[in-house]
C-alpha cells in the first residue's frame, strides 16, 4: 500500500507522543496527590510577563499545536485522504456522526443547567492517545485503518476548531478583528507572489495571534489560520509547509503536548470527588465519549457504505471501524482544552470535568483496545512509501 513518507513520519511521532502523554499524566496525578500536591499546581500560576505559567501554555504553546494541526488538515484536503471526495466521505461522516452522538447525549442530561456549556466536551478525539493505543496492536491492524483514524481524528480537531471559534470566545472587540484579518489577508497576498520564507510568515503570525487574542476568539484559532496561509505548493519535501510540518512534528509531540499535559492533569482527588462521576455534567461526558463516539461513528460510516457514498477501507471489516470508534472516544488534550474554556474559573466543575474525561478515555481506550486485539490480523504486502 502506498503511503506518504510525512504521515509514516507523523503516525510515528503521534504514537510516541500518547506513551509519553500517558507517563506524564500519570505523573502528573501522583504529585498532585502527595504531600507536594499544591505546590505542583501553585507552579502552573506562577506569574511570567504579566500572565500565568498556565496561560502561555494554554493559550500560546498550544497554538503551535494548532499550527500542526492546521498543516495536517491542509496535507489531508489538498494531497491527502481527503483530497479524493469518495475516499473523504467516510471519515468525514464518521466525524460527523463522532461529534454529533456525544454533544446529543451530554444535551440531553445538561440542556438548560449551569453545565450546557460543556457540550463540546465530549465531542473531541485526541490524535496522540488513540494512535497511541492503535500502535500497540502492531501489524495485526491494516494500515487503511490507521489512515482512517487518523483522517476522522484529524477532521474531528478542525469540528474541534470550529467549536472553539463559534462557541467558546467571548469579548468581541471588532477593530483587533478587522487587524487580525488584515494581516492574514496580507499573509495570503504573500502566499500567491510565491513568498517562500517561513520566517516572515511566523513573525506575521505571531502578531495575528496577539490581535486575535485581544479581539475576544481564542487565540489558538491563529495556528489554523496561519497554517492555511504558509505556501503550499506541490506538497513535496521542498515546500514551506512540508518542511514546517517536518520541523513542527517533535516538539509537538514530546514538548508541547506532554507539558499541556503535566499542567492540566494534576488534579488532587478531594474526599466525597467520586460523587462528582455522577453528576449530570460528568455523565454526559463519560457516555458521550464511551458510547456517543463509537455508535455515532459506526452508524454513519455505515449509512455511508449502505447508500453507497463509499466503501470499507482496504482489509478492514466493520469491526474495524467500531473498534476504532471506540479509540475515538479518547478525548484527552482536546477535550480538557475545551473544559477549560467551557467553565472559567468554575474550579470545581473543571475538576470534575477532567476525572470524567480521564475515565471516559480509559473505558474507551481500553475497550477499542480489546475489540481490535481479538479481530484476526491481515498479512497485508508491504508498504510502498512515497515522498
């Protein structure tokens, strides 16, 4: 099977990324609940340039994973996946139906509650922890399938995107707006006199991400813009976007990730946390992600079959897909990112809200695990890598 040299390249450091984000959360939690635990989380408040610790790594840190993001989902839609509309339907309707389940189901015990807001919790899909977890099973799974997970992953983080943009800013300013759109504009301009310098387009990015900042939309929809404004090209190993791609893949996935990680996992399990499962915001969580993914990815990726948009990717049954929907249910960086923007300040429920997550993808993890594990492996040929 033909595959890209860039996504073996990306497949291999995402799968690295989820050992290390796992070692670090699990880190992360037994400080936070030994005799050094508030001192841990008082370091993540510690002031730097007038914010805290925690704000340059949630707001600006990971708008360099959103940049990653943003050249993935460019890579897929222009030479990738999705790039031929039969093989991109079902990826997108799994997507689809892998956001819509989830959001219904935490709807349905939060609708007209304190907690509405966190719908878009459970409707994420974290890239490194399923491939993670994908790559454990070895050759015992086709590589279609690693391609078709990555692909529903990658279109649930730009649903994640758009999420973010339309549901969770706020303090609209319209003239740090109208900046940031000037200097994307000028961005694009660039793009088509062929202006090949990455460096002038960082620079030009990191003033957008301060107006975006300002202008009251999260900050980190920059790294998405920024990414569909870098050339380009042909895709190949000698355009700007190839060779940011290239740049950005490790310390994405062993520095930024796995410190997004250590600040937002160490959480201290208080007496009387485990009354915090049940509540209405952490059911709607758990379910939507344990149950909300699996069944809404498998229902659209079959309605897709059933009328014919598409077709099963090659040696893989629908078990296989269900399998994988599971894996999607693993919410993790995503899904507390947007905890953090659903309940600002609300300590309490953002608590709560990460136990239920780090459970929710525990449960699906380890089911996604265990129904692929059982699927009899293909002796598939061997892969023929492209540039």
């Amino acid at each position: 099977m033909r595959i890209s040299r860039l996504f073996k390249e990306f497949f291999e450091s995402e799968k690295a990324s989820g050992l290390v984000l796992m070692v670090c959360t699990v880190f992360s939690l037994v400080i936070a609940n030994s005799p050094l635990g508030e001192k841990y989380i008082h370091l993540w408040h510690l002031p730097l340039a007038g914010e805290p610790l925690e704000f340059w790594i949630n707001d600006a840190l990971m708008t360099i994973f959103f940049l990653l993001v943003g050249l993935e989902i460019e890579r897929e839609i222009y030479i990738g996946e999705l790039s031929n509309p039969k093989n991109a339907v079902l990826p997108v309707l799994a997507a689809l139906g892998g956001m819509m389940f989830p959001a219904l189901i935490h709807w349905f015990f939060n609708n007209g509650t304190a907690t509405a807001s966190g719908v878009g919790i459970p409707t994420a899909t974290d890239i490194a922890f399923s491939l993670g977890i994908l790559s454990l099973l070895g050759n015992r799974i086709p590589v279609s399938l690693k391609i078709f997970l990555t692909a529903l992953a990658i279109i649930d983080d730009l649903g994640a995107i758009v999420v973010i943009a339309l549901f969770y800013s706020k303090g609209f300013d319209f003239y740090y707006f109208l900046a940031a759109l000037g200097i994307f504009g000028f961005m694009i301009v660039l793009n088509r006199l062929k202006v090949y310098k990455i460096r002038i387009y960082l620079i030009l990015g990191a003033i957008m991400w301060y107006c975006v900042l300002h202008s009251g939309i999260h900050a980190t929809i920059t790294g998405v813009l920024l990414a569909f404004a870098i050339p380009f090209g042909n895709g190949d190993k000698h355009s700007p976007s190839y060779h940011l791609q290239h740049l950005l893949h490790k310390p994405v996935a062993f520095l930024i990730l796995p410190v997004f990680a250590l600040a937002n996992t160490g959480i201290i399990f208080s007496s009387g946390w485990t009354e915090q499962i049940f509540s209405t915001n952490s059911l709607g969580i758990i379910l939507g992600l344990v149950l909300g993914k699996p069944i809404g990815i498998f229902l659209f990726t079959s309605i897709a079959i059933i009328a014919g948009w598409s077709a099963l990717p090659e040696n893989t049954k629908r078990i296989h897909i269900l399998g994988a929907g599971f894996l999607a249910g693993i919410g993790f960086t995503m899904s507390i990112f947007i905890t953090l923007l659903a309940f600002p300040e609300k300590e309490e429920l953002i608590v709560g809200s990460k136990i239920a997550i780090l459970l929710a993808s525990l449960v699906a993890g380890i089911i996604g695990f265990i129904i692929l594990k059982m699927i009899k492996p293909v002796i598939e040929p061997e892969e023929i890598i492209e540039d």
